[in-house]
C-alpha cells in the first residue's frame, strides 16, 4: 500500500523494526499474531519476548519475575517515587507522573544496575584472561568510582532484598538454569568489600538483580530498562496515592518550613 | 530515630504512605515484608497489590494479564514509540528514553482508556437512574467529544485485539469472575456506533481493556496508568532496538528529505 | 533533492512548518536567514518571532520581557524546582533535570497563566454580550472551580511580583501600546475577590503575566508556553548549583527522617 | 517560622539554595528583591544573574545573547523538535510537549556543547603544559570520539550560524570583552580537521557557541544548560503550531506508509 508515496520504499525502512508488525487488521509481536498472545502467555515472558525475540523457559520467566518484583518500589525516599508524587499533584496525568519518576531514573540511581553487569563482565574478562578472581575482583574495582554500583546503601545496613534473591540465583544454577559465572563474580566482589571496607557495603536491590539478569543473558543496558520496568510499578502506584489525597503543587516540605539561604 | 529533627512528625507525615515502608534493614509492600514476595508473587499480583493493597484471586489476575499483554506494543506510527526510539539515539539512557515516550501516553493517546471508563460508568450511571440501555448510550455518547474513547482505530478496520479480550471477558462473566455490567455497557455502545455510523468504529485496544480494567475495579484513572505500565514494555524494546542500529540523533523522516514550507 | 525518494512531497508536507526551513547550507528562521538575526535581534523579540511570525515594537518586547523575568523562579518549594533539583543527583544530565522539572507545570502548576487568560476572554465576552463588568466577572468565577487561575497564593498574603508589572501594564495602556481590556478584567477580579471573599487572594504571578500576555495578543495555551520558557531558567539554575553539591540520588527530606505509615 | 517543626533547622538545610528565597511576601532573586528586576533588568542578565550571582556588562550580555538566538531552531528534522511536535498531539499541554524535547537534548543531541567545551578546556590544558598549539590540537583529539563534539554537520557543508557567531566572537576579543583563548583553539581545531579530514567537518552550532560561553566563563555543562534554553523556544514554537494543525497522535511518517520489517 505504500507504492505510491514511498516507491523506493526508503521511508518504510527509515522504521524498519523487528519487535512488531501492524497492518490494517494485522498486529504481529516479534512475528507472532497478537490474538495468539493475549490469555496465553504471561507478562514476564510478554517482557522477555519483546526484548529479545523468543520465549523463556519457565525457570528463567520464575528468576526474570522474582528480579522484577525485588525492584518494585523502596518508598519515598527515593527521588524516582518523590518527583512522581510531587508531580501527580501539578496537573499532568499518571502517564506525565510516571514518565517525571521514570526520567529520574538515571545512572546515579536506576543505572547502577547496568554499570554493575559491567562490573561482573569486567571481572569475569580479567579472570579469562589470566587473573584469578581476588586480583580480577581488585583490579575492576579499582578501576571504578568509589561508589561500587550495585554495592552499599544509604539506608539499609544489610539489603532485605539479597537473600531472596541470591537464594533464587544460587538454585538456579543448581538445577543447570543458568551457568553462575556472574554470581560467581558478585559474591566474590560482596566478600572483597566486607573485607577492605571499613563500613558495611551490602550487595543491594541493583547488585542482585543485576547478577540475575546477566545470568539470564541480558546486556549491560537492559539492566537498567528492565529495573525502568519494575519500578514503574512502585512509581504509578505512589503517584495514584498522591493524586487522591487532594494536595495541589506538593512541594518537597512542609509548607511553614522556608528553605535556608546559602551565600552567594 | 526521628525524634531530634522531626519532633512532631509534620516532615515523615508530609511524606506518609500507605504504599511501601522503609526502615533500616526492612522493605515492606503493602505491610509485607519484601522477602515474603520474592519469588512467591507473579509480577501482575504485586502490580494488583501496589495499586489496590490487596492481592487478586488467580482468575482475576489473569484477566488482568491478558489486558496488559494486549496493550504492549502498535509499532513506530504511534507517537510513543516513535519518540522513544529518536530518543535513543540522542544518549540520554534507556530511562529517558522510555520516560520520553510514556510522557506522550497523554488524554488523546493512552488517555482513551481512561475516558473510555468514564464513559461507560456515564452508561451506567443513566441505565441506573431509569435510562433504558439504548437510550443511555446515545445520551453518553451525544454528550462527549466527535471521538468516542475506546472505539474507532485509523489503522484497524477491526481490531485484532478486540476479540480475544472480549472473548476472556465473557468467560470471566459466566465463570461468576467478574459481573459483566461494564461489558454489556460496552458491547452496547460499538453496536450503537456500529448502526449509526457510515464508516467502521471498531472497539479498540483502549476500549476493551478499559471494559477490563472497569470490571476488575479499578477507577478511571488508572486505565491510563495501567496502559503505561504495558506499553512501557513496547516502548522499552523499541528503544532498546533502536539504541543497537547506531543512528545518531535521528529525526522521523531519512535525511534526504527535507520538511516542506509552509506559507507564514 | 527529494525526488526520488518522496516524489509526491508526501513526506516532506508531513512535516511541513512554517517556523523554520533548512537545507544544506541555509537555516531560517519565519523566512529570515538565520545569520541575519544573530547578533541583531535581541532574545525576547526572538521568542516573539517564533511564536508569532512577525517582530513586536521595543515597547511590546519591553512588556514581553518584565513577565519572562518576573516569573523565573519562586525557590523549592515550587515542585518544578524540587523535582529538578532531586533529578539532577540522579545521573541524568541539565537536560534531563530541566524537562523533568518543565513536565511538572501542568494544569494545577504553571497551567494557571493559560486558564487565568480563558477567564479573562470570558469575562470580556460576557461584557461584550451585554453584561456590566461586575455581573460577568461574578458569572464567570461562579462558572469555574473553586481556585480562581491567577489569584491567591499558599505563601504570600500580597504577591511581591503583581505590582511592579501592574504597573507597566498600565503604563502601556496609557502609552497607547496595547488596549487594556484584559488588564480591566483582572483588575475587576481582583476587586471581586477583594470583597466576597474572607480570605486574601492576591492576584499572583499567573494572574498579572496572564494579562501582560492577553493584552500583547497571545492565545491562552502561550501563557503557559511563555510561562514554561521563564521558568526554565529558574529550573536550569537550580539544577545546576544542585548538581555542584555532590549529594547522590537526593530524597525529599533528610535521611534521618522516615516517611510515616499510613493505614492500608 | 519554622521554629517549631524544624527546631534544628535540618529540614531547611536540606533545602538550601543561594539562587532565590521566598518568605511571605518576599521574593528575593540572588538576593535582590524580585521588583527591582520587573522592568529594569533584560532577560538575557537574568539567565546570567540566575545562573552565576551577578550581572554581566553589556557586552558581555550581548555576546551571550548572540549564542542564544543561534541554537534556538533547526527544523524538525532535529529529533527535539520533532518529539516535541509529536507529543503536542498527544494530549499533555505545552509543558509536556517541551520537556519532551528538552529530554532528548542528550550527549549526542544538545550535549556536544558540553563535550566541545571540555575539549577546548584540554586544548588550552596540554598547551599549557607545553604542547604547541597543532600537537595540543592532535593530541585532544586522538584521544576523543570519532564525532568531534561541535565539529560536523549531517546537513551543512557550512553551518550558516559559524560564521556571525565567530565574528562577534573576534570582535569581543579585540575589544577586550573576552580574553581568546577558547577561540584560539576552537579554530584550530576547526583548522586541523581541514587539514586532516577529507569531508568537510565545518564547525556547527554547538562549536561556535561553546566557544562563546567557554569565552564567557561557563564552565562546560551550562554549555548544554544555555543550548537548552536556547532550543526550548524553539521546541514551544514548533509544539504550538503543531497543536493547532489538528492531529491527533501524529505519528512520524505518514499513515499510509508502514514501517518495514526487519528479520528477528
């Protein structure tokens, strides 16, 4: 149907995609029929077969789905769930709530989990290449900033979320579901920092997740855009809480609290 | 621990929720304790149970899922795909770029969902108050915008994500799931529009979806969120592939073409 | 050169505009070569150029640039510039941290300029069809919600703002560079409020930069645009000394302090 | 007044800023009280007061504003412009549409203001350690990306807005307005690639104008920050006379043309 105004076919491919398909009649995800989908197939394989064109096997939707629902939400605190919150009492609709949080969701926040498979990728490449894990460990931390992305928080002396997590990975590398090499290197980076540092720097919500996707063969970046997934979640159901409390233009404190003047 | 700089409260209260809670070494959802979720709830219950603080039966989260896997994704001709994708390519991270095009979601593209509860709770609402069903939906459509939320698709002369969402919708009817009011209010609108309009007004993505979202129980707004939750993923896996094909800062149309003049 | 790939100019009229045109070697601006603005027309006659096609006399501009800079910045408590200070600790980048601070001026926020100039178009038409000033502004607030757009204000009991550009506004009235009708509405509102209301409700800076645009002859959705460029700069400059403080992923409140529970 | 909900005056702190303060009637910019800047200052000293503390002199002011009546448009054929268009029929009011232009000025898109003025900073940095000016030039850049940040243009062999910029630039030096440094090197670099490239890699918006706010003593990323004011009318300009063409959910091809498929 595009014969007439796009006979080279140049503008069609300007957005050639592989994910979907649509024409009239016609929607096709990752060349399979939307109707055959929809009461068929859950949301996290949904997830799975967006990002990477095939189905999971059931033990790899289980560990997919555990990671997303760690991530969902950590409160207020949080500047992803307060700006979806502040912003849900200015006017703008859940979609403009959630894309005001979701946007916030940047390399000092959502994206420590993509610099942690990083991390786990440098490490395993220093050991191929000769080292053994405690240098290779060392060697890629060192290399980084101080802060270990997927290590330490502010809040939490040890993570809540770690063990469920870790548990999860560990028996799926008992039963043959994934190879282990980045729980390998994640466990062998939390036993390096309880050793050298000084205060306790547990393994997070970033960190977990982090070895649970590159376990499954998820890249770097998709560490963060599926951590975007999860706690889009926790962000729509924070910013639905704000907007039916009836605050117009909620700003970050009290109202009688003034900020303090810094010099000039 | 808040005693000393917050001693009456006012500050944790401005900040108070029902959501989640945080305190060192703890992360409870909804009054559960995150570790009790891991790996014990499915992504969709804990999507039921951040927004509604309940968890659903089994049938009733699996309408939900099919909802929410319908909506996913429509391709690069919708606006929220298109925006994700050319902002990947400008490096601003996945969260940008997924937070660009979930921004777009607004009143006259994800917002459908939302009007399209509200109309048929207007459907509703006449019946109760003495309409007859035919008559309330003349009346409901008469009263709101040449659009009618829900219906109609520039693309899809049927929509193939109407029937097997209906399809599901019914059964849950007869399986005592759900009751059906907001179906039969539904199917009774595209049957009106289907007597009096010359060109096909097909029930679309947004419509069948909102008549799921109304039967499950949630509020108007929240069609909208939970479009934006689904869609997310489409808009993830659109910037994911874009952000792999190495174009820079790419504009909507190839560069050889350039936009025409329009008189001043 | 689109010849052969858009031979019908489908695609070229799909994007077609009249602000700008561009092709190898010539960027311009409503018809003008860039390069015989630069250095020549000063900023605001620049805005006034893209908005509107043509270059407003030095007395417009005058009165264009007192709204622009009266409404840069009102401080954090604004959740603009909350949210792009939290934002600019999260790792995104200026540009993130101002348009997510920009997406917030929505309906209840920076959204007031454009309905404060609804109200006063209304006003101004009732009187035109035939009621005295003081029945159409009555009519005109009875017919709204409950917060009149552009007058009371959560902080000031008199805005420091509204003064100075009264004033200009009504100097220009006299000097004969706009009409003063729109000037005359709100100034009738404020008088309205004055007396029927118990509290005070100040006109704020929504409401005078409301008339100074309606007066210069921009349509209501542009006082929010034009409100949305002024405090851009509010937010950039936040986000910016934000981002020089080194604090990490800033929450709303100080770490010490835990949002309270409330009950499910 | 805060005295009895902050008695520590920690939540306050939190808060602290140097660019405004706000207290019942009193808005303080920079510590000037706000109605002694409606009317007196332009707006161009009020981005610089905003975003530095002072004011600038006069020609100082002017070169500044030169900078920024270059970067404010380029056609949509820029993927800040063309989001902002296709958001702005969406749905989500002015405010939406900018910022969803505004998120997409990433590193690859606004950012190379910033990156070229790091670059110009290493230039004068290796001279300085006793590099000439040519191996400075070629060492700065071997060790960079194969883009040279505000060098190359996909659509100008020359960019029309190199040429005014750059001799205001001159002329500010020789009258003693700005010292040269950052202009020295700029065109050498621009000379180097001359030299060394076989396309032409002209100098682009973001190098001139780099140079002018390097030259003005902006550290690198307000070099983004200033592009992001700049380009912000442009996007309202290009989002507003979209929004009154009357689509609806624009995608960015035209309809009849679907995007292709690419193989899984």
């Amino acid at each position: 149907m595009n014969s007439d105004i796009d006979p080279s076919g140049a503008v069609a491919r300007w957005w050639a995609t592989a994910v979907s398909h649509m024409e009239p009649g016609v929607v096709e995800i990752r060349g399979r029929p939307v109707q055959e989908l929809i009461g068929e197939i859950d949301l996290v394989s949904m997830i799975w077969l967006m990002l990477r064109g095939d189905l999971p096997t059931g033990p790899k939707a289980a560990l997919l789905q555990a990671a997303l629902v760690a991530g969902v939400d950590h409160g207020p605190q949080a500047p992803s769930i307060a700006i979806a919150r502040m912003a849900a009492t200015c006017g703008i609709g859940l979609n403009g709530a959630v894309a005001s949080g979701v946007n916030a969701l940047g390399d000092a926040h959502g994206g420590a989990g993509q610099q942690c498979v990083e991390l786990l990728d440098e490490v395993l490449a220093l050991e191929a290449a000769g080292a053994d894990l405690e240098e290779a460990v060392g060697q890629a931390i060192a290399a980084g900033p101080r802060y270990v992305p997927g290590f330490g928080h502010r809040f939490h002396p040890i993570d809540p979320r770690r063990d469920p997590l870790i548990t999860l990975a560990e028996k799926a590398v008992t039963e043959g579901v994934v190879a282990g090499e980045h729980l390998r290197a994640g466990k062998a980076i939390e036993e390096h920092l309880r050793r050298t540092r000084s205060r306790p720097v547990p393994m997070n919500i970033d960190g977990a997740t982090a070895i649970i996707y590159a376990e499954l063969g998820f890249p770097a970046p998709l560490a963060r855009g599926l951590f975007v997934l999860s706690r889009s979640i926790g962000i729509l159901a924070h910013a639905w809480e704000e907007s039916r409390q009836g605050t117009r233009n909620k700003g970050p404190i009290p109202r009688a609290i003034l900020p303090a003047r810094l010099d000039q």
